[in-house]
C-alpha cells in the first residue's frame, strides 16, 4: 500500500517560506514509515504562493527525499501539483517549473481543467491541451481539489485517464465508499492507482481494491496509518479498531483551523514550527484547540505503543 502525506509548509517570523524546517518534516514523514509525500498541494497552501515558491519548496523536499531514500534503500516517492493559475499556458509554466525542481509525478487539479464545471468534454478538451504542454516523459496523476470546487471525476474522465497511458495516481476526495469502489474496479489491472484522501473511508477503501492513503492526517499520526498499510489484511481485528480512531480524530479536520493544528502538532513531536499560515489568522489556533492536539497525541501515541508491543 502506499500511504502519502500532504505536506505543509512552514514559514518563518516574517513570512518567508522556512526551508530547513520543511526538510525536517521529509525526515519525520519518512521516520514514521510513509512510503510518499505529495508535495506543493492544498495544505501546502499552494493558492497562496508564487511559482518560484512552488518550485524551490518541492526541489527542496524532493531533494531531501531522494537522499533519505538512496541512503536507506526504501521508496519514497514524491509528488507534485501546484497550478493554480486561471489559463492553460500560466498553468503550464507553473507545473513545468515545479517539474524541473524534481518529482516523481506531476498531479493535476481537477478543477483547473473545469473551473466552471461545464462537464466532462470540456474537462478532457483542456487536460488535452496542459499536457500537450507539459515534459512528454512526466508521468501524471489527479487531485480533487476542495478549493476554489471539488470537481469529481465520472468513469468517462477515467477511461480517457486509461487510454493516455499517462496516469499513475489519484488523490480521491469523494468520501463516498462506494464510488470509490467502482472507480477501482475500473481501474483494476492498471498501473493507475487510487489512494484516498478521506480517513473515515480509509479501510473499507483498501478492502474495496484501493492502492492507499494521501491526505491531511498524516501530519499527525502517519505510523498509524503505516501500520494499517501493512497490517490491515493480516490483523483484520486490529485494523478495525485503529480505523475507529483514526476515523474519529479524522473529523478535527474541519472542526478546527487546519493548517495551524499540523504546525503546532510538529511542535509537539520536536520540531519548532511557527504558528504562521498564508490562509489562515494565527489567532484561530486557540487554547482550546492546543488542547485538542495534546488531547490526539496522547491517544495516538498510546496506540502505536500498542501496536508495537503486539508484534
């Protein structure tokens, strides 16, 4: 199973992109046993950054990620986004720069190749049209990007992905099992793989043909969600509960200021982080929501001591 991270950005007193402390995070993520980061996405907060931003972030962690990757000898992929401009040829110069900083896919945002959600014909039309631009060798792959829409994919969308040969991985967002389960029956047998973004979904998803997990909660508790990668056919009765947990904490999420709760978990795990986001007021992390993260750290902690004394 592949089991991904989205990774967030780290800023510096004066707002400035804090680098060193982003590499620390590639470290961490690998530390815990992810087998990818997808880089330069929405919790990277990409809507709020310039190209070159972009760019030098995703070197950044690429770079980092190869090292740990060829020291260790264990894969860890790194993906990449990061157009977020309104036309075709904007777009193009923004994945092209993100793709010459090093990555392992490029990751198209489905809502810029509909943003007025005209339908599927229109969709493909312009996709056609970004990858003609874009390095013929890149290998590619979707994300149903919440913002500025969620744009779902339909099986028409991916049976054009098919027959491009191009496409190797999609950030699902749909949140919804049984789409899930016909979008990986649809794929079965390719080398296109499905990860779920969507932790309250994330075992029944596997159990469904899905190839893993990409998304926010992996900035919290990432072993856990290592583990159930691993275990979860072989500890059926384990992995049920680690999903109840997992699921339950998933819904901090949106009940509270997401990236800043990431940031200040990082603090909680070693690595000085500021209490700095490009889309979010500082003032919205609040005691109540340290409170929250402590409160998650100190169950997920007990968790994964547990697993580890099962072996």
């Amino acid at each position: 199973m592949d089991i991904f991270t989205t990774m967030i950005t780290p800023y510096k007193n004066d707002g400035s992109i804090d680098f060193e402390t982003a590499e620390k995070y590639v470290d961490w993520y690998f530390e815990n046993g992810l087998t990818g980061i997808f880089s330069v996405c929405q919790s990277s907060e990409i809507f709020y950054m310039t190209k070159e931003e972009k760019a030098e972030l995703n070197g950044r962690v690429y770079k980092r990620a190869k090292k740990l990757e060829k020291a260790h000898g264990r894969k860890f992929t790194v993906v990449s986004s990061g157009h977020t401009s309104d036309t075709i040829e904007e777009q193009a110069e923004e994945l092209c720069a993100v793709y010459e900083s090093g990555t392992d896919a490029l990751i198209l945002i489905t809502n810029r190749l509909d943003p007025e959600n005209e339908g599927d014909d229109v969709f493909i039309e312009n996709a056609e049209k970004l990858i003609a631009k874009l390095p013929p060798e890149a290998k590619l792959g979707l994300y149903e990007c919440p913002h500025p829409y969620k744009r779902l994919v339909t099986p028409k969308i991916l049976d054009w992905c098919l027959k491009t040969g191009r496409f190797y991985y999609m950030k699902d967002t749909c949140c919804d099992a049984a789409v899930m389960k016909e979008r990986c029956a649809q794929l079965k047998g390719s080398d296109f793989k499905l990860l779920n973004a969507n932790c309250q979904t994330f075992l029944e998803s596997m159990q469904n043909g899905g190839d893993g997990y990409c998304g926010i909660m992996c900035n919290f508790h990432p072993a856990l969600y290592s583990w159930m990668g691993e275990n979860f056919k072989k500890e059926p009765e384990t992995a049920a509960l680690v999903q109840s947990v997992i699921g339950t904490f998933g819904f901090t999420e949106v009940g509270l200021p997401y990236p800043l709760t990431a940031k200040y978990h990082m603090n909680l795990c070693g690595i000085p982080t500021e209490n700095i986001a490009r889309n979010r007021e500082s003032c919205e992390l609040t005691d109540y929501g340290r409170s929250c993260m402590k409160q998650m750290k100190l169950a997920t902690d007990s968790l994964e001591n547990y697993l580890r004394s099962i072996k």
